[in-house]
C-alpha cells in the first residue's frame, strides 16, 4: 500500500500508544498461559527474558508464573509503555532499551528461558541476521536452557498468498477502534499494512501504518538454529502441543541449549513441552510445581546507551 515504508522502529513507535489495543491481550495471554506454565513446571524454569517484549504484557506473564522476568526492546515508547503496565499490574520485572545484537551482554547472569513472539521473527532482515539473533539466544541461555519462537507459518502464507488477518478492536465509551492487517508480497519480502480506524466525536479518523517483513520459512528457521548451536528442536502448529501443520497457520518451536539445567535432575528424560514419551517415564513425573523467583537480574544502565542497530520488533 505504501510506497516508502516505515522503518521497523519507527513503524513501532508510531504504534506504541494504541499497540494493546491491537493485540488484545487478555485473549492472548489466556490462549497462551498454559503452555508456558507447563514449560515453566515441567523444566523446573526459574529465569526469562522476552525479545522485542513490546509493552510488556509477555514478561508480566511469566513473572506471575514465578520466573524472575525481564524484557528488552528497542523501542523507546514500548519500554516506557512496559514500565507502566507493569506497575499497572502490580509484578516487579526489568523492561531495559535494546536489541538482540548485544543482548549476551547486557545481562551478568545466563537465562533458563528466552522467548521471541508474535512474529519478532519476520523483522529480521536476513540470513545473516537471523543466525546472528540464535548465537546470541545460545550465548543468553543457561546450559539446558530453552528457547521458544512463535511466527506465522510463512511457508503456507507465501504458497497460498494469504494477505489478510482477522481484524481487531476495542471500545472506550462512546470511542471504537478498529484495527486490520494486510500483506503486501514483494519479491523477497513482504509490506506490512496495519490499518486503524478510529470513531471519534461522530466521524471515522484512520491510519495506515506499513513496513517491510522478512517471510522466513521452517527450514531457514530450523538452520539458523542449528548453526548456532541448537540441538534438539520440536515444531508445533500452536499452544495446545500439537505438531507442526504445514498447512497450518503458526508456527511454534522449541529448541534446548546442550548441557543441564542445574534446577533439573540430570537423570530425568523428557519431551521439552508435550507429554512424556513413555508411560514409565509418566509414572515417574514429579508433580508440577512454580519454581520461586531468584533475585532480579541486573541489567547495565540504558541511560548513556547508543543507538540500536537495528530493531528486533513484534507481537
């Protein structure tokens, strides 16, 4: 629609005001909280950090699933929107300005959990950046620790040029706002459109909000993981566990860092999230239980930070 795109940042800040708006999170967190919590007991995880965390409703989830959570992004108006709603909410986490380039070194300890959601994925512009983004997951993790990517399933959408999303919106008295997303196909990438609709004092205002989006598919995705480092992956269609659809519309993966969580039994043989893969190995599951929050990490001060290099967006 556009013929001069936003760039990633700009295309987020222009967003940030109305962003929970167009997510509608309360549907998300309830269609996403009991996978997580089955990581979380079933990993005995302790610690996480969520890539591109927008305005921070993901890091607040996994706060009050007992991890010590912290968030990075490098929009400023979506790290001061995540301040707030944290505060809103009532968890202590650590929301902090920055990409992934550098990520292994913004943190003094290692992470039992990272998560990258809602299509961060897409933003990354190449090959290139996209093994660069996992070295720095592999390097942020804990040994045995688990990462989780979520992203459309863009084999599907590039194969049956799926364009649209169904649509969102939200009502505040006598205001409604209406959001609709659409793609545009390019050669080698894709034009994001968001289009907002606005009532307001009796009359429609709107908006067209668009920047350009990388189509990774699984088998980019599934090598880039591995060069960095990843060894055991597992591939879902969604948050129930079930397996990957090609023709699904998502797609969700696992991947696990070599070595062992020290919160874990060595001994214990698993499936990272679905259920055990035998009936012996079910009997002797231990009960689920929330592991309690450690100390909250501490990440270096943003205050003399230098400008990101580039954007690692989402949801």
């Amino acid at each position: 629609m556009e013929k001069n795109p936003l760039s990633q940042l700009e295309f987020f800040e222009r967003l940030s005001e109305s962003y929970d708006q167009l997510i509608s999170w309360p549907t998300r967190i309830a269609a996403e909280g009991m996978f997580f919590k089955k990581l979380v007991t079933d990993n005995k995880l302790k610690s996480s950090l969520d890539v591109a965390c927008s305005t921070g409703f993901h890091v607040i989830m996994l706060r009050r699933l007992g991890l010590d959570a912290s968030g990075i992004d490098a929009s400023p108006k979506m790290i001061e929107k995540a301040r707030t709603n944290s505060v809103t909410c009532g968890v202590t986490v650590e929301c902090i300005l920055g990409d992934f380039t550098n990520m292994s070194r913004r943190f003094s300890e290692g992470f039992d959990l990272i998560t990258c959601l809602g299509d961060t994925i897409a933003h990354v512009r190449s090959a290139h950046d996209l093994k660069g983004l996992f070295q720095e997951t592999y390097k942020s993790l804990n040994p045995g620790g688990l990462v989780v990517v979520q992203t459309r399933n863009y084999d599907f959408v590039l194969k049956h040029r799926v364009r649209f999303t169904p649509p969102t919106g939200s009502r505040n008295g006598t205001e409604e706002t209406l959001f609709f997303r659409l793609l545009d196909f390019n050669p080698k990438s894709l034009n994001l459109n968001v289009a907002k609709f606005r009532w307001h004092e009796n009359r429609w205002e709107s908006n067209v909000y668009t920047t350009e989006i990388y189509p990774h598919s699984k088998k980019e995705l599934e090598s880039a993981l591995k060069s960095a480092g990843f060894g055991k992956l597992e591939f879902y269609r969604n948050y129930n566990f079930e397996d990957y659809d090609p023709n699904g519309s998502d797609l969700i993966l696992i991947g696990q860092k070599k070595g062992i969580l020290k919160s874990r039994n060595p001994s214990r043989r698993e499936k990272l999230g679905g259920p055990e893969s035998s009936s012996k190995a079910a009997a002797k599951k231990e009960p689920p239980r929330l592991a309690v929050a450690p100390k909250v990490l501490k990440a270096p001060s943003t205050k003399n930070a230098g400008p990101t290099k580039r954007p690692a967006k989402r949801k």
